[in-house]
C-alpha cells in the first residue's frame, strides 16, 4: 500500500506537505529579479550554516540554478516515471480500490503529478549533485527550505542518497522507513536553521514530540492554499506527509538516545519497517519485523487469474486502512504488528481482484485487537453483518464484491478479500495458511 508513496516522491524533493507551520509555506511574488549567481551565493551560505549545524563537513560545493514552475514539474515527471512504471502504477490503484481506499476509476498517477505541481518548490538531484530552487519565489521566502534541500546535499556527499534509488521490490514499508530517516533528519535541520537565524539553538532532545506536535498544529488556511493536497484521498496525503512528520520524531528519538553520531550510523544500519519509525525504541533494540513468505496463489484461484501486486502494509499502512472506517482507533489496532505481506490477484475476464493477507503480531493479544478491528473495519466498508458467530476465530462476509474471510490463529491473522465462492475461499485460506516466517 505504501508503494505509491516511495513512488510518487524523490528523497530530495521539496514538499510544502505540512500544515499549521511544519513547513515553511512560500507567499506568491509580484515580481523578482535575480540571477543563478544569487541563487549560488545563497545557496553556499546556507549550505555553510547547515553544515556547522549539523556537524557533517562540505566535501564538495553544490551546484544550484533557478529553474521554472513547469521546469520542475517535467523534473518531477522524469523522476516519477524513472522509479515507477505506469504497470506498477495500475497495480498499486487496484489495491487501493480493492481496500476501499480510493475509487475504482481513480486516476493515481494523474493525481500525483498535480499534487506535485501543486506543492514542490525545488530539490536536490544526487544523480547530477545539483540544487534547484523556484524562479518564481523570492530567495527571502525560501532559505528554511534551501536548508532542508541541502541537508539533502550533504546526506548525499556523506551517505550516498543513490543507493537507495533501485530499492528492491516488494517491501514498500521499509522503503518508506528509509524516506523518514532521510526526510526526518532534513526537517529537523530546516527547524534549526529557522530558529538559527533568530539566534535560537534548538535542542530537540530537550522538546517534546515532534511528530506529536506536528500532528497537532493545523492552519485553516492550507486548504485553500493547498486544495489538491486537502483534496486527495487521505491514503496519499498521509503517506506523502508520513517521512517528514514522523520522520522528524525518528530522528528526535534517535538523538536522545545517543548523537548526531547515532543518526550516522543509521544511514548503515537503516530503519527497517515504519513501525521502527513510530517506535522509535523498536529500532534502537533491534526489534525487526517478521518476513512473510506467501507461495503464489493462482493454483488455488483458477483459471483467468494473475498476479498484479504483491508487497509489505506495515503498520503504517495498516492505520491508513483502517482509519478509514473506523478511526483512531486505528491507531491503537495496528500497534502491535509484527510483519505482513499480501498477494493481490486480478481476473483477466471479468476485471474481479482478490487480495490475500497474512499478518503476524506482537503477542495474542495484540492479534485479537487487530482482528476485531478490521472486521470492523470490513463491516462498515462493505455495510455487512458477519455470518459467523461473534466468539468464533473465523469470520466470513458475504459482500457485493466477493467473500471476505478473517481468520485468527494464535499470534497471526490471515485475510482472503474477493473470493468468487466458498471452495474457492476454502482453497485460498488453506494455502495461506501455509505461509513461511522467518524467526524473530
């Protein structure tokens, strides 16, 4: 579900994403008059400051230019579509849709591409080592993000942004774990510099929460500042704004429990899932999350169908789904995830998908919620009553898009969403079941 996310955004992109003050919105100019040079003294200035800042030397200078609104949105395109393959586009919609997370005719990559229009206002490219910043902004009005952008430069100059560029496929979640550490450091180096300028050092391990005081700052403003942004399905707003909120409090938490030294040496021993970035003590003890191996399912489906996307939730992506339909308290359900992984299948006929998911948690306890919570969930999207009884461990809902099963084992949680019939589910959940986990 994720994979949209880590698709639709570059490490290096500047994203006016927050609200209420988290970033550092940019007021429209009547009129500027600047050149490249301008832009290049500003732009060592800075990169000067956020260097002493942080405590990482320059190891070379960063090239910088001014480039337009469509200038960026082509680099932005380029970016996009380098990453990303219109296939894996589709594949990730389907899920989404099959989810009730987005409308089944929604346009994905359109939308992301105006969203992006809408909130980027430079960026920092590791392949050409090159910061680019807005032209149509006056350089006044951008230096707190020319500060985030070139954190990004010097990350890049110390830890090598390109290597994460071929991610391999089919772990969404850890991908977007490794987005919070890069965005997350970005952003508390954007606040230093900020408050740098007004002759505050900022001590972040002596503050609350970031993440929770980002969450709770909001503008009635940004929606018609931002309309794209406050329009989009929450499934993309929060997984765009995730690496920089929570990536943030990551951060935070890192430093409080060693040093810049630490946030170092987690660029080598990188966040492994977004729950060890929800949690950050999970990450500092080496809590990783439980790889679920799920054995190709079209066996058990029949013929016609295909397998269009297989990947990781995480617990992030489990509050997504399930706040959907049920709220907050989404956020209690999925805390205790363990590891996941699902297999989504189409029908080439009929256009039908099934998605199938295995889930492991913490303890048993922490399973139960779960399961509670995404029958819940599976009731109110679909607006059905369960045909099981309500102490059983095993669920079935006959919807209008197909059977849905929700089956619970000890610590684990098996779903079956879109089966045509009851052998078919009968199939699907035996062989499920049958699913490998590596050891804790």
């Amino acid at each position: 579900m994720q994979k949209l996310v880590v698709a639709g955004m570059s490490f290096v992109l500047a994203l006016v994403l927050f609200a209420g003050g988290v970033a550092f919105p940019f007021q429209k100019a009547t009129s500027i008059a600047r050149t490249d040079a301008a832009t290049l003294d500003a732009t060592n200035e800075i990169l000067e400051k956020v260097s002493k800042l942080r405590g990482l030397e320059i190891k070379r200078p960063v090239k910088s230019g001014l480039k337009s609104k469509d200038e960026i949105e082509q680099s932005v395109i380029k970016d996009l579509d380098e990453s990303t393959t219109p296939e894996e586009f589709t594949a990730t919609q389907k899920t989404l849709a099959r989810l009730g997370l987005v409308a089944r005719d929604f346009r994905l990559r359109d939308y992301v591409v105006k969203l992006l229009r809408e909130q980027v206002a430079g960026f920092y490219e590791p392949k050409t080592q090159e910061f680019y910043l807005a032209a149509w902004v006056p350089i006044s009005e951008q230096r707190t993000v020319m500060a985030h952008e070139l954190m990004h430069a010097l990350q890049d100059q110390h830890f090598n942004l390109r290597r994460f560029e071929d991610w391999p496929k089919g772990d969404s979640d850890a991908e977007l774990a490794a987005h919070a550490l890069i965005e997350g450091e970005a952003t508390i180096m954007m606040y230093q510099y900020a408050l740098d300028r007004e002759g505050v050092r900022l001590d972040v391990t002596k503050l609350g929460s970031l993440t929770e005081r980002m969450l709770a700052e909001s503008d009635p403003e940004d929606a018609s500042k931002y309309p794209l942004l406050a329009g989009a399905p929450a499934v993309l707003r929060d997984g765009l704004q995730f690496p920089y909120i929570y990536g943030a409090g990551f951060v935070q938490e890192v430093l409080k429990a060693g040093s810049w030294k630490a946030v170092d040496k987690s660029y080598s021993r990188l966040p492994a899932s977004t729950e060890q970035i929800i949690h950050p003590e999970r990450f500092i003890t080496w809590d990783d999350p439980v790889k679920i191996d799920i054995a190709d399912l079209v066996r058990s489906l029949g013929p016609g169908w295909k397998r269009v996307d297989a990947d990781v939730n995480g617990e992030f992506g489990y509050q997504i789904a399930l706040r959907e339909f049920i709220g907050k308290a989404a956020v209690k359900a999925a805390a205790g995830w363990g590891g996941d992984r699902y297999l989504l299948y189409e029908n080439t006929r009929t256009g039908a998908t099934m998605i199938a998911q295995f889930t492991t948690w913490d303890s048993v306890i922490d399973a139960v919620e779960f399961f509670d919570a995404y029958s819940e969930r599976t009731e109110k999207r679909y607006t059905v009553k369960r045909s099981s009884d309500a102490a059983t461990q095993k669920r079935v809902y006959n919807t209008a898009e197909g059977l849905v099963s929700i089956e619970l084992r000890g610590g684990d949680v098996v779903i079956i969403e879109g089966a045509q019939d009851r052998q078919q589910l009968e199939r699907l959940s035996d062989q499920v079941w049958q699913s490998k986990k590596s050891p804790r």
